[in-house]
C-alpha cells in the first residue's frame, strides 16, 4: 500500500512536469488542480480485473461486455446479471392490453414509476452517511423520492462491494449499489444516477462534437467503456443538447489513463475538470425530462403512438390505446394510462 502510494505520487509530479513543458503555451488549469485530477479515480465495479468479452444482445441491441464473477460488466461499473443478455437479438411484436408489468429482466432506461425509488441499506456498510446524503441530494434537484422499503418488491440495496457500481434503470426485484469503503457521497450520487436510468455522458453520439478521446492513452481493459451508444448498438436516449463535461455521469481527463497522459480532451486539446460533487444543471435538465414533476401529469406527452413493424429498442416508449408502454426484455411492460 505504501509503496504504491509513494509510485502513484512518484508518477503524478513526473506526468505534472511533462504536462506543464509541453502545454506551456495553453491555457492551463492550475497546477494544483492538475494533481488533484489525476488522483482522481473512476468508478470501477472490479478495480483492476478484466474479464473474458462477450458480443451479447440486450433486447436487440449488440452490447460487448465482460464477464467477471457473476456479472457482466459494461464501462467500468454498469453491471448486467447474466440473465440479462441474451446470445440472440430477441425481436417482439405489438403490445398487449392484457400483459402484466411484472417482468424481472432488466432493461436499459428502464425508469422507476410515480418519481419514487425504493431503497435500503445493508446494515453492514460503512458510513452510511455518503448514501443518505447523496439521496436528500437527489431530492433536493430532482422530482424523485426515496423511500425506505417495506415490502417493495423492486428496489435498489446500498451494499459493501468490491467497487463503486451500480445497474442502470429500475431492472425488477432487488438490485445493488455497491459501494467500496472508498466510494465518496459524489460517487454515491452518480450510481444512483446509473440505477434511474443514466449511462454516461461521453457515451453520447454527438460527443465527438465536444471532445476527442485519446484511445492510445486508454488501458486496453478499459477502451469499450470510451465508445459511444452508436458504436456499442446500446439503446442510450441522450435528454439534453449538448455534451456536458460537468456532468456527474462524465468521466474525468485523466480517467483509465495507461500512461498518465489524458484520455479525453476538449476539442482544442485541453484538460478539463471532472466534477464528483453533485449533479450540474445539465443532469437536472435530462432528469426533469425523464422524472417530470407532478405539473406534467400526462405520462403519454410527448410520447409517439406505436408503429407495427418498428424496431424498439429496450427502454423506448410508445403509446398504443389509450396507454403508455415501455419496451422491455421479451415484451412491453404497461406503465399505466395516458391523460
Ligand atoms: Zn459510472
């Protein structure tokens, strides 16, 4: 622990003085804070593991994944259980008024009905303090409530892991957050934010607009968590016009760095902050779209009327008589009626 401690700072004020020779002309960011990004961590559900890849499909959409212990595991710490995928893309057909919301599978987007997740806490994390702050913070910014389970049977469980990670959307029945005794209140808030729905923001489509990722500075086990929904087939909605590099869900310069150059930068070659201590207006702005307050009553508003023969991918939504459906793993799930 000491000895890596010592390399890591080592390496921080080597990487800090070839940054500085070779920016010296830009516009830098303070030194301090130069440090203080590359010490950093990303959230990582297996800091340091790498497992076997997979070409799997999730509904229809082609995801890559690695299987590690009982899990798959997507951009560093977005679990999928195994059941989740399948070895063949899984097409259905039309919604049925008859079907019941009672699916177990998990679902990309998959959001959490009337705004309120249920949660609870294993009675074995330490500080427990970082969840019941990043929640009150959630309910501060957002139209989401979190309530205490009683008998629930879908919620989400705050438990001790090997990392900080977390599932993304409401996927049925129990579902971990698991939080490292390293994982801060920030880290906390960010994989709630992969539990209601959210993947990450450089997984945009039109993150390239923004910034450009360095993949020869990316740790080989990490390069699938630096493409974009498009590139990975996934089913990501993006709520908001541009690329936020403040986000809680964007992933800092110097992130999975093989060689303590950036990973990402800003179109003009710059680093910039990556922020962990709460979600920025963008966030709030894409979950007010996802988690509207009770001023939008409609849940069918804005929503598009089913088309026979589309293709839907898990977690699209659709109206079809008189109801709101969301796609979902081998069917439509009914959300409820629409006016
Ligand atoms: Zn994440």
């Amino acid at each position: 622990m000491k000895k890596s401690k010592v390399f890591l700072i080592t390496l921080t004020t080597l990487s800090l003085f070839f940054s500085c020779q070779k920016e010296a002309n830009n516009d830098l960011e303070s030194p301090q804070s130069i440090t203080d990004q590359k010490l950093v961590n990303p959230e990582e559900a297996y800091p340091n593991r790498t497992g076997e890849v997979h070409s799997l499909y999730y509904g229809e959409q082609n995801v890559k994944v690695q299987a590690i212990d009982d899990t798959y595991v997507l951009g560093g710490d977005i679990l999928f259980s195994k059941e989740d995928l399948k070895q063949n893309p899984e097409q259905v057909g039309a919604p049925s008024l008859t079907e019941t919301a009672d699916r177990s599978v998990g679902r990309t987007g998959r959001r959490w009905t009337n705004n309120t997740v249920y949660y609870t806490i294993d009675r074995n994390l330490v500080n427990q303090r970082r969840v019941t702050d990043a929640i009150a913070h959630w309910e501060r910014n957002t139209a989401l409530r979190f309530v205490q389970r009683t008998n629930q049977r879908d919620y989400i469980r705050f438990v001790t892991g090997s990392g900080c990670s977390s599932f993304v959307g409401k996927r049925g029945g129990r579902q971990d957050i698991n939080l490292a005794p390293g994982c801060s209140t920030g880290n906390t808030i960010h994989e709630i934010g992969h539990a209601v729905g959210l993947w990450h923001e450089q997984s945009r489509v039109d993150r390239d607009n923004v910034v450009t990722i360095n993949f020869d500075n990316i740790v080989e086990r990490a390069r699938g968590n630096f493409l974009t929904y498009a590139q990975q087939r996934q089913d990501g909605a993006e709520y908001t016009r541009n690329l936020d590099l403040g986000s809680i869900m964007m992933y800092g310069s110097f992130f999975f760095s093989a060689n303590g150059e950036p990973t990402i930068v800003r179109k003009n070659g710059s680093t910039f902050n990556v922020q962990r201590d709460g979600l920025s207006a963008g966030d709030i702005q894409g979950i007010n779209q996802m988690y509207p307050g009770s001023s939008n009553s409609d849940i069918c508003d804005g929503v598009s009327a089913y088309v026979s023969g589309r293709s839907y991918p898990i977690g699209a939504r659709v109206t079809f008589r008189g109801f709101l459906f969301e796609r979902v793993s081998g069917g439509w799930d009914r959300l409820g009626q629409c006016g």
